[in-house]
C-alpha cells in the first residue's frame, strides 16, 4: 500500500506539494514532541541538580524565540513546586568596591558550610556595554570551580524589566536545582538596586571607607533598602578610615525609623580579600532570618513581592503591546511632532493615542 502511494505520488507531480506538507506536518508534530521530551527531561535533570541543565534552562529563559518562551514558560511552571526554599540576598555596590571578591569569599564561605550557592547578577549596563558583571568571572576563580556554586553572568535584555524577569524565573530555576543561597549581584545603576530590592530576602551594600564624605554622593533611598551595610577593603592602610566610615554610616542609620521587619540593619566591617569579617555578615543574615520567621516577616515580603511582580508584569507586557503596534507606532510620532509644535497637550495627545 505504502509503496504504491509513494509511486502515485512521485507520477503525479501535483501531489508532490500535499506530500511535502505531509512531512512538514509530521515534522512539526515529532519537533513538538521532542520539545515536551526535552522539557521533560529539562526538568528532570534540574530536580536532579545537574548545572548543565540549569544553564540550558537559564539559556531557554533568556532567549527571544517563541517557541523558547514557550518551553521556557512551561519549565517555570515544572519548576515552581521546587521553588521557594533558598535565601535570596542582594548584592549592590559601585564598580570597584569589591563585588565579585566578595562573592567569591563569600561564596567560598557558605560552600565550606555545606551551602549550595548560585550567583546570578542584573546589570541595567550590559545590554549597552556589551559588558557583564560577572564577566569577570576570573575574580571569583575558587568559586567558579566549586561544584556546589552556580555562577550565571547576567542576562541581557533591552530593559532592566526584561532582565529583571529573567533574573526572577532563574531564580526560580535554580532553587529547584537545589541552591541554598541565591546572591543577585548589580551595580546599581539607574533603579536597578530597587529592583534587585523587590527581588530578595535581604539586601547588602557594599561600601568604601573615603575620605570621610561617605554619604556623600549615596543614593536617595539606598540606606533605607539596606538590610545591612558591609564596608569593604578595611585593611591595611584603609582601616582607620573603614572605622570612622562605620561610624558614619551607623550614626546615619539611626536616623531612620524601625523597618516593618522589626530588624534593626547594622554597619560592619570585612575585607573581601583577606577573608575579614565575611563570617560576621553571614551571621547577621542568620539572625534576620531567624527574627522574620518568626515574626512571619520573611513569608510576607515574598507574598508581597509576587503581588508586585504580577503587577509589572502586566503593566511591561500591556505597554510592550501598545509600543509595537504599527499603528501605534506611526500616531505617535505625529502626537510627539505635534506636541513640539505646541498643537496639542501630552494630556491630549496621551488620550488620543489610548483611544485608537
Ligand atoms: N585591599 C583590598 N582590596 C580589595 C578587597 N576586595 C576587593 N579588592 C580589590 O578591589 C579591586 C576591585 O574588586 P572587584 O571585586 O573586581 O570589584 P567589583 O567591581 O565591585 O566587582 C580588585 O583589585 C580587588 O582585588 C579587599 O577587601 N581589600
Ligand atoms: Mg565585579
């Protein structure tokens, strides 16, 4: 039977197209199901912490194809059963102050302690730089070769809300792959440190002893956000001035109210390269966690932080709707020439646009 259909079909030059559209068929249904095997599989490796996996799955994440994204979307969902089981701290600080050192020590640290860590980093500057923060991956050589650490460079994304939301679902991915400790690295540039804030348990800056002028040139808001401030590089000839920043900082600190987390944030001291005081602040992120469990803090901030990351979620994907549409796009550019010209309000000109 198959053999005279498959001569009938090569005589008759016209079926040729329905017998391509045939395989083509047959292809896709084999490449859908080969995606759902690999998702399969996807998952399974990563309940099984194998970091190749997580990597591929980070990869799937991140990519732009929709067929990724779908797979990516249903691996997220495999996934979030697993989830929710680690310490997240965010890790902010100017280039220079001793990030990745940190990390590494740090890192290094809980691993001894028996911790599963994973590091990943939102970094706002990539997608123009071309750069990565944890591109210097040479810094943190130990850690890159503990196989109980984890270290994915940052995503890339045309916005620091696309790069948020893949750093969000690898997190996801990486405490089912079993990580312990989840450290979200960023250097704060624009808002990233808020949203590196909205997306952690604890949140860490990094300072540096200066010439006294320490909370000059510091970020509205930033000491409020911190959970802790760790001045790094006191040693050597920098330690009389880390002491009198200490000073600074935890007078500065007192100036603002108690949190809701009923924590009271401190100033210490550490130096990343000789492994100084990296002990001391994974002993106060013990304690906050032990005082937000048990005030029930800890579950809240997370409830409260899907609530918002729901929100903008929306908020990103309604505006990416609107933004691309070629219709959109064409008004738009008349309202903004309009709008220079003085012929109408951005009040108007906002309605107009929201109305078509
Ligand atoms: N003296 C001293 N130098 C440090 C310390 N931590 C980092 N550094 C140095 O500071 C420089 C920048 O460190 P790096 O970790 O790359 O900073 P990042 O840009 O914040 O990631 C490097 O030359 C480090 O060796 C420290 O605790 N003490
Ligand atoms: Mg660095």
């Amino acid at each position: 039977m198959a053999k005279e259909k498959t001569s009938a079909l090569h005589k008759n030059k016209g079926a040729s197209q329905s017998e391509d559209m045939n395989a083509r068929a047959i292809k896709n249904i084999r490449s859908k199901r080969n995606t759902q095997l690999n998702t399969k599989t996807l998952v399974a490796s990563i309940l099984k912490r194998d970091t190749v996996a997580l990597s591929r799955a980070i990869t799937l994440i991140e990519s732009k194809h929709p067929s990724h994204i779908k797979q990516a979307n249903t691996l997220i969902e495999a996934c979030l059963p697993y989830a929710n089981q680690s310490i997240r701290i965010g890790i902010t600080g100017v280039p220079g102050v001793g990030k990745s050192t940190f990390i590494e020590t740090f890192g290094k640290h809980l691993t001894s302690k028996g911790k599963r860590v994973a590091v990943l980093a939102i970094d706002p500057s990539s997608s123009l730089s071309k750069g990565s923060i944890l591109g210097d991956k040479t810094r943190m050589e130990a850690l890159v070769k503990d196989e109980h650490a984890f270290i994915r460079p940052s995503a890339s994304g045309d916005s620091l809300g696309g790069v948020a939301r893949k750093t969000r679902e690898s997190i996801i991915l990486c405490e089912a792959a079993g990580f312990d400790v989840i450290i979200i690295e960023t250097v704060g540039v624009g808002q990233s440190e808020t949203t590196v804030h909205s997306m952690v348990d604890f949140f860490l800056l990094l300072k540096l002893a200066g010439a006294g002028d320490e909370l000059q040139g510091i970020k509205r808001g930033i000491i409020e956000m911190a959970d802790a401030i760790v001045i790094n590089k006191a040693d050597g000839d920098i330690l009389k001035h880390a002491q009198l920043a200490k000073i600074a900082f935890s007078k500065a600190l007192h100036l603002y109210p108690k949190k809701a987390s009923q924590w009271t944030p401190k100033v210490t001291l550490c130096s990343a390269l000789h492994n100084e005081g990296i002990d001391a602040v994974w002993n106060q992120i013990s304690d906050y966690i032990a005082i937000t469990s048990e005030n029930n803090y800890f579950k809240e901030k997370r409830q409260e932080q899907n609530k918002f990351w729901l929100i903008q979620t929306i908020e990103a994907q309604l505006s990416s709707h609107f933004f691309n549409r070629p219709d959109i796009k064409k008004e738009l550019q008349k309202q903004l020439e309009r709008i220079e010209a003085n012929k109408t309000t951005p009040f108007a000109a906002a309605d107009y646009l929201l109305n078509l």
